[in-house]
C-alpha cells in the first residue's frame, strides 16, 4: 500500500459542506452538485447493510456498488473535466490532475481518499466508508475521464484500507440525462457539522452524505432476491406491504440498536422534536401529523429514502420510549406520503 500525502488535507472553521446545502420543503436537503441526499452515521450505515444480508442469508455488496454506478453514472462531472489543448486531447498528466482534485473532493462527503497505483486500471483507498458504495463512484468518474465501460473487483482489510482495480469492456457507456438539481431554500434546519478536517463528524461521530436515489436503487434490487420467511414481521402484512418491505424495516430497527439514548415522545410536541433531529435534519422525511398518543400511535409523514427505513427508525424510538415491542401497521402510501399505526405486541422481557 502507498505512503499517502495527508499535507492537502485541509481544516475549516465552517465545514464546505455546510454551504453546499439547501432544505427543500417536498424532498428534503439538498447537496447542489449531487442532489437529495441525506446525512448517515457511518456506523449506521454499516450496520443497516450488515442486517440486511443476515436477514436475507446472502452478500449484498454488488448489489450496492451497481446501485452507486447507476447514480453516480448520471451526475455532471463537467467542472472536474481537464481542459484539453489546442490540437490535442487531455493527456495522462491532465486526467491524473483532474482526477486527484476530484478524490479529495469526495473526502468532504464523508469519502477515502483515492489514490492512483498504476493508472488508470488499479487504486488504493484509504479510510473508505463502504468500498462497494464507493467503487461506483470511482468507476463512474473514470468512465467518464477515459470514455469507456470499466469492469471492477476491490479486495479490502476490512478496515482502513481498499484496493480495486479496473478492466475495460465493450459496453456502451451509459447516455442517459443528467440528475435535474431542485431548487432548495435556506431554512432553519441545523447541520450540524463538526468544524475541523475534511471528513465530515457530528459531535466527533463520522457522518457521509450519500444521495437519496442510490437508497431507491439498492431498495428496488432487494426485490429480485428470494423472498426470506419472516417468522416474526415488524410490520402487519396487508395489500401495501411485501417480504422486502419487512426486511428492510427489522435491518432499520436493529441498525438503531447501537444507540443506547431513550427517547421521550409521549405527546405531539416531543414527537415533533424528535423528528425533526433525528429524522428531518438529516433528509430522511418529514413530519405531517401524529395523533392517539394514549392508544395506537398513528403517525403521517413524507419519505425521502424508502419508507421501511423511516418507519424502522420511528419503530425503534417508540420502542425505547415505551418499553414495549411494537407492530407496524401500514394504513396507506401515496407517493413518499406514508401513513402508520404503531402499536404493543408484548412487553420487552
């Protein structure tokens, strides 16, 4: 592995990416280069993706990288493109150049720093925040450097250190439009960000901003797997609700369990003060209603990521406030606008 450079690693009093993003009211924050995203504890992360192929007995992490190409593949990378000369095209130098500034870019969302080993078909990462979600955006940005398909394989330690390498194919690059940037609008949601280096903490915890429709994505293959038998659902099943549905769900809740914070949410007001820090601030919905405290929770909220995400995290919050473990039950969903029920199953032992 190479010795890597830490001299450009830059520290701020504000954080770039506190200034890079916007609130909108219909689809949450906003990164004005990359879109919706959301902001995720690291940890988090790790623990979602590992629940959910213990749930479904099966490696995801392919499935993940696809998921990130398929984004990151449709993403503006015009700023990052090394301006050719005058009768010649950009050389080895210039895409090397274009391609080292772009890497440490990644590393203010939360990313390993990318560092070439022999160029363009092998790289080191270090400190990666999950190689598969970050090797299709690596592929993504060289293909679009080299303007040709890339096949990839990564080996990684399992902790600060990743290698991938590249192949060429001949398959079409992807042509499809770019991601469209919604206007966003300043708001009185907070961020948060720690002040210091370039990876992005809060409160010293590691945090990345990942794009929303990467979750959409990796959502949509969970689909194409076999359907695990739930022998305990989270969720009553109904018309609205399939087998990807309740495991995306119990992967969310049990992904909270590193939290050892109770929460307090017996009444609208702490609900909402909850929502907003925990869920709102950091892009996955936004709160509508909440009513029937004293009988069934029932709650109506907008989903920025897939709905089982949002509803896992609220399980998991009811859950520590009551003492009790709790059943979803999904009364309707229209659009990203979902409505829930919450209710006792038995009491925690």
């Amino acid at each position: 592995m190479p010795i890597v450079n830490k001299s450009d690693i830059a520290e701020y009093d504000v954080h770039p990416i506190v200034h890079r993003m916007h609130h909108s009211n219909s689809t949450g924050i906003i990164h004005d280069e990359i879109g919706n995203v959301i902001l995720i504890k690291n940890q988090w992360l790790h623990h979602f993706i590992e629940q959910l192929e213990s749930l479904v007995n099966s490696t995801l992490a392919r499935r993940l990288a696809h998921s990130s190409l398929t984004y990151w593949s449709k993403i503006d990378y015009s700023k990052w493109t090394p301006r050719p000369g005058v009768f010649r095209k950009p050389g080895v130098k210039q895409m090397t150049q274009s391609f080292e500034k772009w890497a440490h870019h990644r590393t203010l969302i939360g990313r390993g720093i990318v560092t070439p080993i022999n160029w363009p078909y092998s790289f080191h990462i270090e400190r990666p925040l999950m190689v598969s979600l970050e090797v299709g955006e690596v592929c993504s940005y060289l293909q679009y450097l080299l303007g040709k398909s890339l096949r990839y394989q990564w080996r990684d330690d399992g902790g600060s250190n990743a290698s991938i390498t590249f192949e060429e194919i001949n398959f079409p690059i992807n042509q499809e439009k770019q991601h469209s940037i919604e206007d966003g609008y300043p708001s009185d949601l907070t961020l948060n960000i720690d002040n210091g280096i370039s990876w992005p903490t809060r409160d010293g915890i590691p945090i990345s901003v990942i794009p929303t429709k990467i979750f959409f994505e990796f959502y949509n293959t969970l689909k194409e797997l076999p359907s695990p038998k739930i022998d305990d659902p989270l969720i009553e099943t109904n018309e609205l609700v399939n087998e990807t549905d309740h495991i995306v769900c119990m992967a969310s809740v049990n992904a909270c369990s590193s939290e050892d914070q109770r929460y307090l949410i017996d009444d609208y007001d702490q609900l909402k003060s909850w929502f907003i820090n925990r869920v709102e601030s950091n892009g996955y919905g936004k709160l509508n209603s909440a009513t029937d405290f004293d009988s069934d929770l029932s709650i109506s909220f907008e989903a920025y990521v897939p709905w089982p995400i949002v509803t896992g995290i609220i399980l998991d919050a009811w859950q520590r406030n009551n003492g009790m473990l709790g059943m979803i039950c999904l009364k309707s969903i229209e659009g990203n606008n979902i409505q829930i029920s919450i209710k006792s199953r038995r009491e925690i032992a």
